[in-house]
C-alpha cells in the first residue's frame, strides 16, 4: 500500500510541478486524488496512469479512508499545502476547495492534523513571500476549523486514551504544537488563533476530556489521555499562559464550590489534572496564577479554602503542593495579605469555617527559617516582613497550650526576637516587636508586650507588608518658604484703615476686663528667703578644670547638669588652658553617666565634644581614638565616639574659623608719642590700647564689590546669619586628618576581651567604616587624599569585611569606596600610583559584582551610584591625559 500510495503521491506532484500544466488537467487529477479518498472516483482520460494507480489501491480493498494513514497522510497533507495551495488556490472554486482541503484534513486523526498544520504557520522567509502568505492563510484557516470551530484538541486527547500507552515522545511532541500555535501565527492572523481566545478553547476542550469519564481513580493518570493533559498544562504554564489555564479552572470550579457544605473527600476531575502534571515548575505557576485569580474575583475565605483543596487536594498528601504552598509561597514568594490568608488557611491552619487543624511542624518550621541568622542577613526586607505576617498569623490563630505542645516552636520565636533586636535597621526591629507582641498576646491577652513607649498595638498588628522600595508617591508638600511665612505674618498684622463712620465699642477697646482684673490668686507673696542649697544651685564652672572635675562627680547630678550647660561655650571662647585641659575634658565627657530622662543631656555632651576636636584638634582626637578600642565603654559610648568623629571632620571641613564672641578693648600700652605738631616728646607717658571695630565700621585695605551681584550677595550673607564678620573659609581638617584616621585604621582588627568588632560588633564596624568614608569625603580635592585614600581602600579589601554576611556592613564599604572616589581629583589619579590604581579597579570590580549578585536590593543600588561615581572619575582622568597620554589605569 505504502508504494502505491507513494507512486501516486509522486505521480501527482510531478504532473503539477510544470508550470505548463492546463487548469483542467489540474482538475482532473485533483479529482483523481479525491476519488481515492472518498471513493467516488471520476473518469479522466489525460491522466491515465493515476487513475491506474488509484484503481491499484481500491483493489487492495484500503477503502476511502486509505490516504489517511499515518505513512500516508503526512505526504498527502504536505503534497496539498506545499504544492496545490499557494499556486492552484485561487483557481479552485469554493466546494472544490472545500472538498478537497476541508473535507481531507477534518476526516484525518488530530494529531496528524496538527503535525501537519503547525508547521506551515512559521517559514524562514518570515512571511516576505506571496508564497509562504498564502500558505500560511490556508493552515491558519485549517486550524480554525479543525480545533476551534470542533473539538480538535479534545479528539487528540481521546485519540491518546484509546492507544492504551503511547509513546511520551509523542505526545510531549503534539503538547508542544498546541502550545506554540499563538505564538507562531501571524500578527494578522485571525484573533481566534491567537491568545487568550485560542488558549481559552484549547483549556475548555481538555477540561471536558478529563471530566468524561473519570471515576476517581488514580489509576487513570497513568494512561495516555491523561498524561497528554498533564504534558499540554505543563508547557502552557512554561510558556507564560498559566493565567488563562487559572482563569478556567477557577471559572469551572465556582459553580462546583457553591455547592459543598464539607471538603470533597473523593479525588476530582480536577485533581486529576494537577497530579498529572509533573513539571514543578509549571505546576508553581499555575498555583500562583489561581491565587492571584481568586483574589481578583474577591471570593471569601472558605470558597477560596473550597476551591484550593478541589484543585489541589491535601496538601499533606501530595509532595509537589506541600512544597508549593509551604516552602515556595511562604518563604521565597511575597503575596498581598488576602492571598496570604489563603495560603495559610490551606497548608498551614486546615481552616474552613470554624474547623481548623493546625499544622505544628510547618508554625515550627516556619520559625525556624524566621529566626536564621543567615535569613535575617540576606534576605530583603519585604520578604522578612511576609514571613512575618505569615508567622504571627500562624501563632495567633494557636492557642497556649498548642504553642508549648509544639516542639522548639518556643525557642525559635525567642531566637528570632532576640537577633532581630539586635538589628541595626528600624524595619527588622519592627518585625521582632510584632512577633513578640502577637505571642504576649496569646500567652497573656489582658498584659500586651510593647518593647517602646512610642509602639501601640493597632499599628503592630498590622501584617501588611510595607513598600521597602521608595517608589510610593509623595504627599504634596504645603506651602513654605520665606514667601509663605511672609503671606501668613502679613495676614496677621495688617490692620485695617480707620473708618471714621464706624461705631467703636469701647468695652473691647483697652483688652480683655479678665485678663486685666487682678484675683487673690496673683497676689501670692514671692519666696525671698535664700539657703545654702539655691546658691549653690548658682555656681556654675568658671574654668574648663573646674567642668571636668564637676563632670566626674557622678552623686551630683546637679554639678554635672551645670557642667554640661556651659562647657561648649567655654571651649569655643579657646581659652589659653584649652590646651593643657582638652584631654582631661574629653575623658570626663565619655565616661559621664548623667540620670536625666530626656535627651538633652546627651546633644549637650556631643556638642561639647565636638567643640573640643574643632578647637583642639590633636589633643582631643589622640585621646578619642584610644577610648575607642578600650574596654572600659560599651557600644553607646563607641558609637557616640564615632559620631562625635565624624561631625568634628564636617565641622572643620566646612573652613569656619572658630566665631569669636564680642572682643573688647585691649590692654593699655606705654607708648612713646611727639607733641603735635614738633618733634620733641610728651612731658609724661602716653598709654592707648586697641579698640574692637564698631558693629558695620569696614577695615582698610578691603575692596568693595559693585553692582547687581555684590547686592545679591549681601542679601544671602543677611538670610544665612553672616555679615562683614565673617572670616574666609579654608579646610582645616586636612592637616588632622591623619590624627583622625590612622589610629582608628590601625588598631579596628585587633582581637580585645569584650569586643568583637569583625563578628557580634559588627554595628561598630559598619559605623566605623562610614566615619572614615565621612573623613574622606572631608578631604577632597586636598593633597592628602591619595595617601589616605589608598590606605582606606587596602582596609575595604580586607576579604573579612567586603564579604561580610551582614549587609549593613557591606552598604558601609560600599559608601566609604564612593567617598574616595569622590575625593580623588584626576591629578591624582593621573599620578599613575600602582597601589591606587590597583585600589580603584578593586572598587570597579568589586561594585559589579555587588550590582550583580547581592541579596541586599539597597548594596545593589549603591554598588550601581559607585560605578557611576568611578565612570566619571575614569573620563575625567582621560581627558586630563589627552589621546597622546598614556591609556587610562582602568577601563571605563
């Protein structure tokens, strides 16, 4: 049969391959062909020998449907699309061409229909030929009536049920072909082809295949029908249609769910179809598109509960769906709090109205993973807070005795409160003060636990997750300025004009009679008796020796509250003993332990300690440098000490000389003076002395700025407080600038009793290393910061801290490696330094692999402002080089 059928194939194609050929004799063999396969043969003399050929197999009793075998068909299919189609179509009337076409590939197998219509979609021309136009009109047409217009999808899946075991190349072949139709027809094609419509079709056609026939049993998902199913669901989901297959699947189980007053304990039809899909993958998507639909569709908490488990069964019993739903979705996944709720209802609490079986081991797990130090480490803050959300759902919905039944549920929730108080980062902290709060709650509901003042209970147990991105849109700021103030301070004080005809009530005219009348109460006599304890209260340090020794009297809160209310001041004014006291002071000002409950006291000793780096630079900062590290201070008092550092450097690299207060006259001198208008000199000694300038009195030798911007200038020196007094500004941080950051640079690797600076200290770390990018920043442009820079550089290379697991740490380095760039000028760089060089293509490197691969969505943004820092630098350097310079150090 097959060479027969072959001969006559051939036969056909070599008659229509001359483009000579008659119109009618194409007719007649067409006819030829047609008679064969519906066996209604017509006569035609001019083509003889197919007629030969076509008697040749009627004989050997094939039938009509005897072209539309598998070894046949193809060849036939292709002899049509390929051969008659593109040149003969349009020459064919419309009940020839749908005899001929339409009838041969309707009354062909599906899958062979598909097989052969598929491929005709695409070609390598992509549609720039009349040819290949033509051929794709008529698959696209044929696709249209085989398996839109009929169930062609669905008569593939009952083809496969009735090969018994078919071949799993073949079917994952044929799921392929269906798949691939949308995304391979035509930008014009008709809207039937392409998706959602031709998807929507196809899901409807495969999901009334499994309900035909399904009697509950597992059985079937062994056979071809459905692993077709599974093997069609599976590539629909991976090519980024699991939307359309959540939508009909929702859509088909709405009705079914109103319907249930408990859970199905039978398997559904439905069921079915997830068992047989092995992808796990595709099977994660599809569950999170039906999420994501029923949350659309705002259906509530036990439809939703009703839905998931006809969908997905137990999600106890089958490994796939518990790994989705309490791994994937609860721990690498981030949803809204609606779909959250489902999620939890579903794996973790079994709840359905007000039944529910809480699943211990997976509160327990959860915790578990919750209180990792690793995850509190790289995990990104909106995951955190999902799981979050996800734990104290899950424990406030357990009761006391559940909590402590559950075996080490308790010492993870305690773990992880414990780690993330210890957090640098508000938002971690928060999520430490939520659980806590949620378990006081279960354990004690009448005595909540708020670990701050300013925490309250609504605002805790808020599970929302917040935006950590920044892109929420800002609130329209009201109206400010100087322009503002002015408007209102106008609206205030403007008085109306008098109007002599107005009538004036003179009761209103001298103020309020009440504030005026006088009462008992105000006639209280003053106490005018004094004691040794109110004038004591009086006395105040007189010199910087006398603060230090008040500062250290720690039963006399009073003396050091005196003590810190003028010591600022008194180093300002830099009397002649700053010197010889600055170190005594510095030390008295860290170690001072003061009761008071606001913070006022601590602003006034940081004040007092930046004044004292400003005004005694050397002195102070040697001694600083060395509290740093002792093991006498606690964290606070390092981290005051890195501040006070750090805002001392500002403070001098802004070029502010130190202001003087008012100066008065000066010492009177003998000086010897000739009488006036002579030579000869005073009878008795004359004495004068210096006066102090008066307030506006200009100095000689000063030049004076005319015009539209010396006036400009005035005006701004007025706004910000300045006027004729003002002194030039100059840096004078950069000749400290190694009493500053050496000692520091130096010592922060040294192993101490009580201080881990490289492990539990890692807050140290981080705040030391942007102190010393501050002090960077502080010395740009200046001849200094090469060196310096270099030296900062080789301590962020340290692998122990560019590596480190905290990323509170790593945005340090990040911001301390853009803080020498910004401090280098291209001279610099130009300078051609191997140890520089080499620094700054460390950085390169290092911020993109930072940009690449960090957990930490915020060291990924600053790794990226690095790199734009350091590509500006580089074509800065390459412009100062010029094309005849040496190539640049590193690339841009």
């Amino acid at each position: 049969m097959s060479s027969s059928l072959l001969a006559l194939a051939r036969a056909i194609g070599d008659l229509l391959a001359g483009r000579d050929c008659a119109v009618d004799d194409v007719v007649a063999a067409l006819g030829v062909l047609r008679s064969v396969v519906f066996g209604d043969r017509q006569e035609s003399s001019k083509i003889g020998d197919i007629a030969q050929l076509a008697d040749l197999c009627k004989q050997r009793g094939q039938g009509e449907n005897v072209l539309h075998e598998p070894e046949c068909f193809g060849i036939v299919a292709k002899f049509l699309l390929y051969k008659v189609a593109p040149d003969w179509i349009a020459c064919l009337t419309e009940s020839e061409r749908s005899s001929l076409f339409d009838d041969f590939f309707l009354a062909g197998r599906p899958s062979e229909v598909l097989m052969a219509l598929v491929p005709a979609l695409g070609t390598e021309h992509s549609l720039e030929s009349e040819f290949d136009n033509v051929l794709c009109i008529q698959a696209e047409r044929l696709l249209i009536k085989c398996f839109v217009e009929n169930p062609g999808v669905r008569n593939i899946a009952e083809e496969f049920a009735e090969a018994g075991q078919p071949s799993l190349q073949c079917i994952t072949q044929v799921a392929q072909l269906v798949s691939s139709v949308p995304d391979r027809v035509r930008p014009k094609a008709p809207a039937s082809l392409h998706s959602p419509s031709f998807l929507s079709s196809v899901v409807s056609q495969i999901l009334s295949a499994a309900k035909e026939g399904w009697d509950g049993s597992t059985d079937s998902l062994a056979k071809g029908k459905f692993l077709f199913i599974g093997e069609l669901f599976n590539k629909l989901c991976r090519r980024g249609h699991a939307d359309v297959v959540a939508a009909k699947f929702v859509s088909e189980l709405s009705h079914f769910v109103q319907t249930l007053k408990t859970v199905p304990k039978e398997i559904t039809c439905w069921q079915g179809v997830v068992l047989s899909m092995k992808d796990f993958y595709a099977l994660e998507r599809m569950a999170e598109a039906v999420l994501y639909r029923l949350n659309d569709c705002y259906v509530t908490e036990q439809d939703a509960y009703f839905t998931l488990h006809s969908l997905f069964g137990d999600p106890l019993s089958h490994a796939s769906v518990r790994n989705i739903f309490t791994d994937r979705f609860l721990l690498w996944k981030v949803f809204p709090l609606r779909i959250l709720n489902c999620i939890l209802s579903f794996s973790v609490l079994c709840k359905h109205g007000e039944e529910k079986n809480i699943q211990k081991d997976i509160a327990r797990s959860l915790a578990e993973s919750w209180a990792e130090k690793n995850y509190i480490q790289s995990a990104s803050n909106d995951r955190q807070a999902y799981v979050t959300a996800a734990l104290g759902i899950s424990i406030k919905a357990m009761t006391k005795e559940e909590i402590s039944g559950t075996d080490s549920l308790l010492k993870f929730i305690l773990d992880g409160v414990s780690r993330r108080l210890d957090s640098p980062f508000p938002p971690i902290r928060r999520m430490a003060k939520q659980i806590a709060l949620v378990y006081s709650i279960v354990i004690n509901p009448d005595n909540p636990l708020l670990l701050d003042d300013e925490d309250n209970i609504e605002d805790l147990q808020n599970w929302d997750v917040p935006d950590y991105s920044g892109k929420k849109a800002l609130a329209d700021a009201p109206e400010a300025g100087n322009d503002g103030i002015a408007r209102q301070v106008k609206a205030k004080t403007t008085v109306e004009v008098d109007d002599p005809d107005a009538v004036v009530d003179l009761a209103n005219l001298g103020g309020n009679e009440e504030s005026d009348s006088e009462s008992e109460a105000s006639l209280k006599p003053y106490d005018m008796s004094d004691d040794e304890a109110d004038l004591d209260k009086a006395k105040f340090p007189s010199q910087l020796s006398s603060c230090a020794a008040s500062l250290r009297k720690g039963d006399d809160p009073d003396a050091i509250e005196r003590a810190l209310d003028v010591c600022e001041n008194f180093v300002r004014l830099m009397p002649d003993e700053l010197e010889n006291s600055a170190a005594d002071l510095v030390q008295a000002l860290v170690y001072v332990r003061c009761s008071a409950a606001d913070d006022t006291v601590e602003v006034r000793r940081h004040r007092a300690l930046v004044a004292l780096l400003v005004c005694a630079p050397l002195t102070s900062a040697g001694v600083l440098t060395k509290e740093l590290y002792s093991v006498h201070v606690d964290m606070s008092q390092r981290l005051m000490i890195l501040d006070v550092l750090a805002d001392a450097a500002q403070e001098l690299a802004n070029g502010a000389e130190p202001k003087e207060v008012t100066r008065a006259a000066g010492p009177w001198k003998e000086v010897s003076r000739p009488l006036s208008g002579g030579s000869l000199l005073s009878w008795g000694p004359t004495y004068e002395r210096e006066l102090p300038p008066r307030p506006g009195q200009e100095e000689l030798g000063k030049s004076r700025r005319w015009g539209k911007r010396s006036l400009e200038l005035q005006v701004e020196r007025l706004k910000t407080g300045g006027g004729e007094s003002c002194s030039y500004k100059r840096n004078r941080f950069a000749p400290v600038a190694t009493a500053f950051m050496l000692p520091i640079m130096r010592d922060y690797d040294k192993k101490r009793s009580g201080l881990d600076i490289m492990g539990t200290d890692f807050i140290i770390l981080a705040r030391l290393i942007m102190m010393l990018g501050v002090c960077m920043q502080c010395l740009s442009l200046q001849p200094d910061a090469p060196a310096l820079g270099a030296g900062l550089i080789e301590v962020l290379r340290s692998r122990p801290i560019f590596k480190h697991p905290e990323p509170y740490v790593r945005r340090a380095v990040l911001f301390a490696a853009s803080r020498v760039l910004v401090a280098l000028s291209p001279s610099h760089v130009a300078a051609l330094d191997a140890s520089l060089t080499e620094g700054l293509e460390w950085i390169r490197e290092w911020s993109l692999e930072v940009a690449s691969h960090d957990p930490d969505p915020d060291c990924a943004k600053m790794a990226v402002a690095c790199l734009h820092i350091h590509s500006e630098v580089a074509f800065q350097t390459s412009r100062l080089l010029g094309p005849s310079g040496p190539p640049s150090m590193f690339p841009l």
